[in-house]
C-alpha cells in the first residue's frame, strides 16, 4: 500500500511538473493576443480622432455641397466611426465622446448614396 501512495505522489510531481509549462504556455499565448488586441484598440481610437478632425475641418472650411458621393466625402474626411441606416447616416465621433453624449458629426445620404444633409451636434 506504501508503494501504491508514494507511486501516486511521484505521478502527481511528474504530471504537474511536465504539464505547468504548457498551462503557462497558453496563458502566455492569452496575454499576447491581449496585447495584440489592445494595440489594435489604440489604432482605431487614433485614426477615429483623427477623422473626426477631418470632418470638423471640412464642414468649417468648405461650403459643403450636396450631392456630393460617400467616396469623395470619405476621401476628404476618412473613414467613419459608424455607417447607420444601411449607409444612409455616417457618424464622426473623437474618442472622447460615445454615442449618447458629446460631439458628433452626421452625415446623410440619399437612396442614391449623395449627400443630402449633415450635422454637428454636442450632447450633454
């Protein structure tokens, strides 16, 4: 029975001693893909800010006509953070605001996707 035990806890220090290398291995992999995402998360939120810049300019130094196309709109603006109503709303936001509350850009497009209205709104 003694030889039983002591076989039992050489297996236990054998299994945990192989083994804690690969658990650790995965949580190394987790953090990596943590750190990836995080990265990823910082890119986005400064290439948001900076579009939304864009778009302030835009609407403040340009007499903005309508009729103009998504694609000349995002050539002078970027890429926005949403495009709502199937494409029809495009929301330009800096990393500050949500989109409940703070500065927000809308602009509207018709059916034919031009441009039909925008706006600039601050929300409390």
């Amino acid at each position: 029975m003694r030889h039983i035990a002591i076989f039992i806890i050489i297996l236990s220090a054998s299994f945990s001693v192989f083994l804690s290398p690969l658990f650790a291995a995965g949580e190394i992999r987790k953090l990596t893909g943590l750190s990836a995402s995080m990265d990823r998360m910082a890119k986005e939120e400064k290439a948001e800010g900076k579009n939304y810049q864009k778009a302030k300019e835009f609407i403040q130094g340009t007499e903005i006509a309508k009729g103009l196309s998504g694609d000349e709109i995002k050539k002078q603006c970027g890429n926005p953070v949403v495009e709502a109503d199937n494409g029809l709303r495009w929301v330009y936001k800096p990393p500050t605001s949500t989109f409940f509350k703070g500065e927000k850009i809308y602009f509207f497009f018709n059916s034919d996707g031009k441009l039909s209205d925008w706006e600039q709104v601050y929300q409390d």
